[in-house]
C-alpha cells in the first residue's frame, strides 16, 4: 500500500470550528503516507480556516443545504457529485451525516469510505453507501471519533498523540502587528469573544462586561473580537455600553487566520463554545471556554491550556430561559463571573 501515492478526501459538512478538528486526522494521514494527497470537501467557506496548510491539496465546497435557491444549489451538487466520481480517491472519510454524505460516497469509485453511525441513518441504503461505518462519538471527543474512522479503515492504531494544527502565514502575522500598532495593543493583552452564531450558547452580557472591567482595571488591554455578522458587532457594541473602563473593540475587523495570530500572542483567551476557543486551542494559549448547551466532553477545545467551565446539573430554573424549549434550557446564565476569573487566574498566574 506504502508503494502508491494514496489519495484521500475528508468529508466534514459543518462549521469552521470542526473544519479545524479534522487537523490531528490530517497529521496522522500525513504521518501513515507522507505523500499522500488530501482534499477536504467543506461547505463553502469554511475552508479557510486551513486555506494556507500545504498539506492539503484543494478544499472543495458543497453548497449549505439552507440555501434557497434549490435549482442552482441541485446543479451545483451535480457537478460535486461529478467531480468526485472523476477524481480517482483510495480513501473516502465521511465526518457528518447529511443524507447528502451517502451520494457524495457513492461516487468515490473503488474507494473504501468510512461513514459515521448515526441512530437517525441506520438505514440500509445508508449503511450500503460506505465500505465501513465507524463508532458514533458517544460520550468521546469529536477529535477521537474521527480518528476512529482510519482505524476503522484499518490504517492506524492511534499511536502517536493527536494536536490540532493552523498555519499562520508570515504576511498575516505582519497584518496582526499593524493592526495592535494602530490601536495601542502591547504585550500586555488578553482577548474576549463574546459571540456565537447560536443564541443558546451566548453568556450575560452584563457578565462579560464585569469581567473587563475587572481585567481592564489590573492594567490588562482587553480586546473584543467577532465575525463580520452584523448581529455579532451589535452585541460586542451592547458589552462595550455597559463597561465602566476602556476597551479595544475589534468587532469584525479580522480575518479566522488574523484572529488565530491575535489570540496566539495574548496572555490570555476567553470564549464560548465557537470557533474561537478550538482557535486558541489550536495556537496553544491559555484560556477559558464557557459551554453549554453542547456537550463539552464531545465538543471541549482539544488544548489542556483551555479550561472548561458549563452550566452544571444542579442549577436551578432560570427565569429568563426555563421556560423556553429545547437548549435554551441549558443557557449560561448560571455561571458567575467570579467562577470565571478564579478559573483564569489559577491559569495565568
């Protein structure tokens, strides 16, 4: 097997936090067949979060299945489809369970696939679709159950130990420092993202603000960062009324790959269960990640420098979201910020 270049294709339809947990599976691909080519296929722009790891070979993009246009988003999965059939992969490895993952592996020609078990796909024309079904993540890191799947494949045991990856760029790197030179930011600076693009999994703004002030007044700079989303500028803007000190808010002004430089060179990192905190794992700094409603023994940052602090089972009624349904059940209001600078203490000190 050793003798051909292998080609292998990581399928993970989501978003740019799990983007980025496919790295240890890249590595340990790497690490196995140090010629093998890789290509990821992502929903369109979620990529970029690698966009400049050169041990991938192209990142293809599948049309969001919440796009309204059906007619151009069924034409574009067609010529998806096509392309994959065309492209002669050894290895197909399917991370999500869309309906959409059966067809895409139908087309790996004389591929073996790894599919993921689901309750919800079990299914004879699902489990007919992937040469092998690994291990659904059960009460295990995402980062393990995809890992699972090339032992499930029978090319790894899993010997060596599994750290996330993201290449910064010289030139973004150079952008980072101008932009710290043209809003004061020295050595001295921590950062906070207060934002998720779901609103379950968001903290009291009136807690953050606590936190500045606090971070603000031991001589600490404390950054503001968010996407570009209009909602999550607006929300860091509410935080920045309510504080009593001086902020540097960077509300949609960088890039992942900026943030991910940003993050890398401060003393410390706060955030919620987002793209942020896999980031900051990912770059190794110390920080603290607030979850809920996800279950953080699956989704937790895969960094021992990034504490988790969720919303325990012995809290009682919120009155601003138990009486809502779904997640909204599991909301952060619960957690203190007194709990949370305790716990960003014992890590910085």
């Amino acid at each position: 097997m050793d003798e051909k270049r292998q080609r292998f294709l990581i399928a993970v339809l989501r978003f740019h936090g799990d983007v980025l947990l496919t790295t240890p599976m890249i590595s340990e691909i790497k690490r196995i067949f140090p010629d093998s080519v890789i290509d990821l296929l992502v929903y369109k722009g979620t990529g970029a979060i690698l966009e400049f790891d050169d041990r991938i070979n192209n990142i293809l993009e599948a049309e969001p299945s919440s796009n309204s246009n059906f007619i151009k988003r069924t034409s574009k999965e067609i010529l998806l489809l096509r392309t994959l059939r065309n492209t002669k992969y050894d290895f197909g490895v399917f991370l999500t369970t869309q309906w959409r993952m059966s067809l895409m592996a139908r087309s790996l020609r004389d591929a073996m696939t790894a599919g993921v078990d689901d309750i919800k796909r079990r299914k004879p024309f699902w489990i007919k679709s992937f040469s092998i079904i690994s291990p659904e993540g059960g009460d295990g890191h995402i980062v393990k159950r995809n890992l699972a799947a090339l032992v499930s494949l029978g090319l790894t045991s899993i010997e060596e130990k599994a750290e996330l990856s993201l290449i910064i760029p010289p030139k973004t790197k150079n952008t980072v420092e101008e932009i710290k030179k043209n809003y004061f930011i020295e050595s001295d600076y921590c950062v906070f993202h207060p934002v998720s693009r779901r609103e379950t999994k968001l903290w009291k703004k009136e807690s953050f603000a606590q936190l500045i002030d606090h971070y603000a007044n031991q001589g600490l700079k404390v950054v503001l960062t968010s996407g570009p989303d209009e909602n999550e500028i607006k929300y860091l803007a509410d935080i920045e009324k309510l504080t009593k000190t001086d902020l540097i808010n960077l509300g949609g002004k960088t890039s992942l790959i900026e943030l991910a430089a940003l993050i890398k060179d401060a003393k410390f990192f706060l955030g919620l269960d987002s793209v942020a905190s896999h980031i900051a794992a990912a770059v190794g700094t110390d920080g603290v990640s607030l979850f809920g409603p996800s279950n953080p023994n699956n989704w937790r940052p895969w960094s021992n420098k990034v504490s988790v602090i969720s919303r325990g089972k012995e809290e009682k009624f919120c009155h601003a979201h138990g009486h809502m349904d779904g997640k909204y059940k599991k909301c952060l209001c619960y957690i203190n910020p007194e709990r949370v600078i305790e716990e960003l203490d014992k890590l910085v000190s």
